[in-house]
C-alpha cells in the first residue's frame, strides 16, 4: 500500500465514526409555530443516537431521556396553561434544535376524505373569510397524502408546515376545520392548532390502524376483499391502460379540429399503492401524528363507504377505538359530521339514509357526537359549498361537551314512536326551546303498512311532538323521516339545528 493510501485509508476511519452520528431530531409535529394542547402532559419525542441523552425545554421546564436502542426518544412535559405569546422550545443532545413560535392552546386532529380535505377557496364565502381571516392565534398544519404499508415514524406536510391564518395561507386550509377553529377561538379566547390529516375519495378502512384489524375477526373481510382487489390489478391496469391511450386520441382529434372536450379521464384502478389499501393512511398520515397530545377529533367521511352501511357501524367504531389506543390519551372526544343531503343518482334511494344510520349507531361510543347538515347539502353536488355552518355545527359540540359553553349541539332526537289511531304520535329529546318547520311544511315523514311499502306523510308539529298520518295508510305499522338520499326534511328545534333522521323499522 503506497503512504497516499495509507493516509486515505486513516481519514476514511476517521471519518466513518462521524458518519454513522444522528443528529437529534423531534417527531414531525414539533416545529416553528406549533399549537401545543393545555391542560394535559405533552409527550415530546424523536430520534437521536442510541444511548444518546437527549434534554427537552420549555416554558421553564426541563425534561431528559436516552435514547433507547433504536435510537427512539420520548419526554413528556407537565399539563401547561394557555398561553399565546410565542415562545421556544429547545431540544438538545449532540446538536441543537431550537423551535420559535410555539403556543399553547387547544389541538384538534381534522381527518377524512374531501369534504374535510374542501379547502376555504372552494366555498361560498372565500372572499369575505379569505379577506378577514388574519389571526396568528389560529393555525393549521396539513398532512401531505400519503400510502405506507406498515406504520411510519415520520410524516410530512404540504407548504411551510404550520401556518397561521392570514389572507395568503386561510385559502388553503381545510374550510370545516377553519371555522371550526374559528368558532372556537372566538369564545375561548386561547390559541387554536389543526392537524389536517385528509384525502379525498377514501374509505373507513383505509384509515383503520392494522392492530385493529388484527384482532377483530368479524373485519376480516377487508383484508380478503382487499387480496381480491390486488389479485385482479393487472387485468384491471390493462385495460385502464388501453382505455388512457384511447381518451387522448380523442382529446387530441378534438383540439385538432378546434372543438371542446369535456370528457373525463378514465380513474385509476385500485391496487397496489393505491389510497384504498387497508390500513395505507393510518400508517403513513396518523401513526406519525401520535401520541401528540390534543384535545379530540374531528371526522367527515363516509360517502366512500355508502352501499356498504351494514359494515359501517362496526369499521367506523373500531377505527376510532383504535385511534384512541394509538394516542393514549384515554376516550378523547371524537365528532363527526354526518352525511348530508345529496342525490348519488337517485334522491329517492335510501342508500345514504342507511350509512347515517350507521354514523348515528357510532354514537354509542363515548365521548362522541355528529353534527347533521341534512339541511345544507347539495343535492348535485357531493361537495356542498357550505363548509362554514359544517365547522359551526362541529363547534358547537366541542363548546358545549368540551368547554362547558351552554348552548344546543344537536337538533331533535327521536325518543319514541306510539301509534295513535290512524296515525304514529313522535316524540323527541333535543327539542329545547320547540320544534319548529321554517320550511313552512313539515315535510320529509313517511308512513308503511304491513306491506312495508313507505308512502308520503302528513305531519304536524304538538308541543315536543310530531302527529303523523296518511290516508294511503290507515293502519301504520312504522315511520321514517329523512330516509332517503336528498330528503326535503323540515323538523328542526329552535336553535335551528335539523332533526336527526330516523325510522323505525328494522327492514
């Protein structure tokens, strides 16, 4: 070996020490501008190297750990006060990191699929909340999307990380999850963070952890459907393929000729990859998120899963269960918004009326809520522009069960059904000040026989009660309201919140 070797050789030993070195490194949440939730610890972890001491600081205190074989590391720091000057955090070990603008306040994780993902500058209103929305005391981080086969310890985000609300950022935050936030800073008066963890057009399971799925037997048929989907990719891909090249040549022979071209690209198969997969979003959009310490959740999906409402109820309680393991932060609340008004091609199927029943079943977790927008949907439109009075309705739940804000969360509540001579006499809890129909007709009730064939109801409003009758139902053995894809449902309480779409049945 000549001496330039030699010297080569003894640079690269000393060198490769160094390189195996890992700087210390927070978990993706914790960086400039963070919303840290009060009134509870606040776990603070990352990455350093193995056996590396690794000391946390903040708002005067100082918490140390090692980092344990897999270079993983985790301290939690004492429940803090609120409090919205912006300070720093500190975390150090072999390197610094120093994290500014950190708050303290309220965190509330926003999930589902695109009408929670709908951002401020695709609703009504985007020019008024765009133009008025500067607040630094609000802010709102989004999760970028995507799909991981087993759970990942990092994630990251779309644009800057967290950001504060002001007219160059507000557009692009989530619009419920905005004047959810909103609403809640305006009575709290403490700092609001959003962890907007959403994609559209996916499905309940996709975002059910896989330990969930592991040891409930009765959601196997999941990961069997789901090995089907894979089994026939190829096939599917194939003719995706083919059926790509195809609209091209069309779309290309209609510019040609100068025409207008207005037919939609051919979707994508489901397969590997795909945001479909079991489990793929939990993995790669809320693993990396826990146990970051916040309040509760918000939820809006479903239409994904509609015309699979049997399975819902089960899948959807489960994934919060799970959800609510993964963060250890016992029952958290969790709200979701159920599904609104919307034809899905027919508006008088009951498809979308069956998946709100399934949400509605949910309930029977704790500490949880829904908040109805059967009123405020778009019967064309699967995106309802009105994202504002969605984050209202949420709010009001966290307000009232949360914050202890006395005000209504719910339209009226079915609490019984009696028949009365030709006709079924309803009564409701959630009713407050009254019933009332400001659509001026009392309509979206059904009556059935024992034909089970539901026909069109007269209503009318007695007290804290409903009368309903029909005369092409003299002997009624059942009722509905709002059961259907997009009802005209007119019962709401006098806090304007609407009625809860019920039937009584079992059919």
């Amino acid at each position: 070996m000549t001496p330039a070797s030699r010297r080569l050789l003894a640079l690269l030993c000393l060198a490769a020490p160094a390189a195996l070195l890992a700087d210390v490194a927070p978990a993706p949440l914790f960086r400039d501008g963070a919303v840290l939730q009060r009134g509870k610890p606040v776990p603070v972890w990352g990455t350093a190297d193995a056996g590396e001491r690794v000391t946390v600081s903040f708002a005067g205190q100082t918490k140390s750990a090692t980092a344990d074989a897999s270079g993983r590391w985790s301290v939690t720091l004492d429940a803090l006060p609120a409090n919205a000057t912006p300070a720093t955090l500190t975390i150090a070990g072999k390197n610094t990191i120093t994290l500014s603008d950190v708050l303290v306040g309220e965190v509330w994780l926003a999930s589902g699929q695109s009408n929670m993902e709908w951002s401020i500058n695709n609703t009504y209103d985007k020019a008024i909340d765009v133009a008025g929305s500067a607040n630094p005391l609000i802010r709102h981080i989004k999760v970028k999307r995507v799909v991981a086969d087993t759970p990942s310890t990092t994630a990251t985000f779309d644009r800057n990380g967290w950001e504060t609300a002001s007219p160059s950022t507000t557009g692009n935050f989530s619009a419920v999850a905005y004047h959810f936030a909103r609403d809640l800073h305006a009575v709290l008066g403490v700092p609001v963070g959003i962890v907007n963890s959403s994609w559209g057009g996916t499905r309940a399971e996709a975002w059910t952890d896989p330990d969930t799925f592991a040891n409930t037997p009765s959601l196997a048929y999941v990961a069997e459907d789901w090995q089907k989907t894979l089994a026939s990719y190829p096939e599917r891909k194939a003719k995706f393929d083919a059926d790509v090249a195809a609209w091209e040549q069309r779309k290309a022979a209609a510019e040609a000729a100068g025409q207008s071209f207005t037919e939609r690209r051919p979707n994508a198969p489901s397969g590997p990859g795909h945001q479909a997969t079991p489990s793929g979003l939990y993995n790669a959009m809320i693993h990396p998120l826990a146990p970051y310490a916040l309040r509760g959740a918000i939820w809006y999906q479903g239409e994904s899963n509609v015309g699979r409402a049997a399975q819902y109820h089960e899948l959807f309680s489960s994934m919060i269960t799970g959800w609510r393991a993964k963060f250890g932060q016992g029952d958290f609340p969790f709200y979701w918004v159920q599904l609104a008004n919307f034809a899905g091609g027919n508006p008088d199927s009951p498809a979308w009326a069956f998946l709100r029943e399934a949400q509605t079943k949910t309930l029977a977790l704790p500490a949880t809520g829904q908040a109805v927008i059967i009123d405020i949907g778009d019967v064309r439109d699967i995106h309802p522009r009105n994202k504002k009075d969605v984050g209202r309705r949420l709010a009001r739940l966290a307000l009232a069960r949360d914050y202890g804000v006395k005000m209504a969360d719910s339209g009226p509540v079915l609490a019984s059904a009696e028949r009365e001579g030709a006709g079924f006499r309803v009564s409701f809890t959630e009713v407050h000040g009254g019933l009332i129909a400001p659509l001026n007709q009392l309509s979206g009730f059904e009556l059935a026989g024992e034909d089970k064939v539901f026909h069109p109801a007269e209503a009318k409003i007695e007290k804290a009660t409903v009368l309903v009758t029909s005369p092409a139902v003299p002997e009624p053995v059942a009722v509905r309201y709002a059961w259907r894809n997009a009802p005209v449902a007119g019962l709401f309480n006098t806090d304007g919140l609407p009625a809860v779409p019920f039937r009584t049945d079992t059919w």
